[in-house]
C-alpha cells in the first residue's frame, strides 16, 4: 500500500507540478483596529467574537488552522488549494469573488460542539472536561527556525478539584503539509487529555492504532456550496487509547501526562493532491 501511495504522488506531482516544500504563516488580531500582534491577553475567558478569525491562527500551503478563543479548546481549518500564503491577505474570509477567480479557500469545516480537528479537552476518568478559564486567557502566534505557531492558554481550568492552566499550541514547519498539536499542563500535573477528529452526517470515517480519517462535507455554513473535506490525525498508540468512535467524532484519551502531542492534516477537492476519499484515506492510512 505504501509503494503504491508514494507512486501516485509522484505521478500527481509530475502532472500538476507540486513541490514538497510548504511556507508558512501566522495571523493574531482584534476586530476593532485589525492590527497584528504577537499576544492577546485577556481576564476575561470569552473574547471569542473580538479576536480576529475567533482566535490565533497558523498556515501552511495546504490549510490554516484556528484555535478558538473560548472555552471549547477546538481548533478549526480553514481550506485551501495549496498555492500560498492567504490568512494576512483574506484573514480566514475570502468572498465569493476571491473564491471563484482567484482560488481562494474558504471556512467550510463545521467544528460544531466538538474540539473539531484535533482540539483539545481533559477527561475526567467518566466525562469530558472542556478548557473553562477561571483566570483568564492567553493568545500568542510567532515563527520558529521552520516555520510558525499558534497558541492558546487556559488559566484556572478547575479539574478534579483543583485548577490548572493549560496550553494548546499548533506548529507548522516549511517541508509538511502536516501540523503538531502540543497539549500541556503548564505546572507538570498529570492528567487526561481528550482529542480526536469530528465528522458529520455520510462521512467516511475509517481509524486504525495510531491514525483516523475523516473525509467528507460539513453542514454548509459560511460556504454556500460545501465541498468535501479531509480531516486526519496521527498519534503514538502507546500514549492514547484506542479510538472510539461516538456520534460526531471518533476521540481519543491520553494515558495520564502532563503533555501530549498530535499530528493533524487536512485537504480538500481545492487541491491537486489529496482531492479525493480514496486519495486521503490512502495518505492517512499509508504515514
């Protein structure tokens, strides 16, 4: 299976002329001046519908990928064609002028009540605990030596009878297409973390030891015409459970740490390269 994968990309690199090289980018601001910043810091929890695209963001080529400025710990993709750089140009909305002419992405993945693609929560030994900051929030984006991250920042997530404050951050690197989440405990505590991808109504979902691939549409939204999406993850099986699949994402739970990592992908019909069920279920199946 993976000889014939890494043919088949060749074969599409060839005919579409594709690099392995992906740039990178960040994006961070308020609504009311539109300034990018490094770092948004804020008593209140909620500011979810003042920060720009809803909280900090990251891109490579392939996808921009938000986390929410709130209490979900979800994080969001935004869709390209895998051309370049668009969150400084579009900052997550194009139009349907940009769309149609220019090939523009577009926010069609429908996060929903989950933490979307790879989003992060705390499972309490029965139930699902989501990031509730009682002290605030914290927002950071910057570049690293290959690329750029996104973070957020808990404080006071009560859990178990005590407060912790805790961090997802997102990096993407120059050379993959594919993004790092890192969750943490900022004070080492141990705990259980809960991830996972979501899905909707006729997707096609498919998971294994150490991967799940979701491929399919999301319930129209910003997007009047929905095309279908890839939602990937990949993680090390000795740090997770298995993946169980429940009735809007197959999660998993983390073995007790005070700091887990994941990698997520995702693509769509806008590219050249994984633009199709059997292509990205092959991708997912075949790292």
């Amino acid at each position: 299976m993976r000889n014939v994968f890494i043919f088949v990309s060749v074969v599409l690199s060839f005919m579409y002329g594709m690099t392995s090289s992906a740039q990178t980018a960040k994006s961070l601001f308020w609504k009311k001046d539109g300034k990018q910043v490094e770092e948004i810091v804020s008593q209140k929890a909620d500011q979810y519908n003042k920060v720009g695209h809803h909280g900090p963001a990251v891109e490579n080529s392939y996808m921009a990928l938000r986390i929410y400025f709130n209490n979900s710990g979800a994080i969001d993709v935004y869709s390209k064609s895998g051309r370049g750089m668009e969150l400084e140009k579009y900052r997550w909305y194009p139009d349907s002028l940009a769309q149609a002419d220019y090939g523009a992405g577009c926010d069609e993945y429908m996060v929903g009540k989950t933490v979307g693609l790879g989003g992060i929560a705390l499972w309490d030994g029965e139930k699902e605990v989501k990031l509730v900051a009682t002290k605030g929030r914290t927002a950071r984006v910057g570049d690293t030596r290959n690329g750029s991250y996104a973070e957020m920042i808990a404080y006071g997530v009560p859990y178990k009878g005590d407060t912790l404050d805790v961090s997802i951050r997102v990096d993407v690197k120059t050379k993959t297409r594919e993004a790092r989440v890192t969750a943490e405990v900022l004070d080492g505590t141990k705990v259980q973390f809960l991830t996972g991808v979501n899905y909707h109504k006729g997707a096609r979902v498919s998971y294994g030891k150490d991967y799940i691939s979701v491929w399919g549409v999301h319930p129209a939204d910003v997007s009047t015409d929905p095309k279908p999406i890839g939602g990937g993850m990949f993680f090390n099986k000795s740090d997770f459970s298995e993946p169980e699949k429940t009735g809007d994402m197959v999660r998993i739970i983390s073995r007790p740490a005070s700091k887990v990592s994941t990698r997520v992908v995702s693509a769509s019909t806008k590219e050249a390269e994984l633009n199709t069920a059997d292509r990205f279920e092959n991708y997912m199946q075949s790292r």
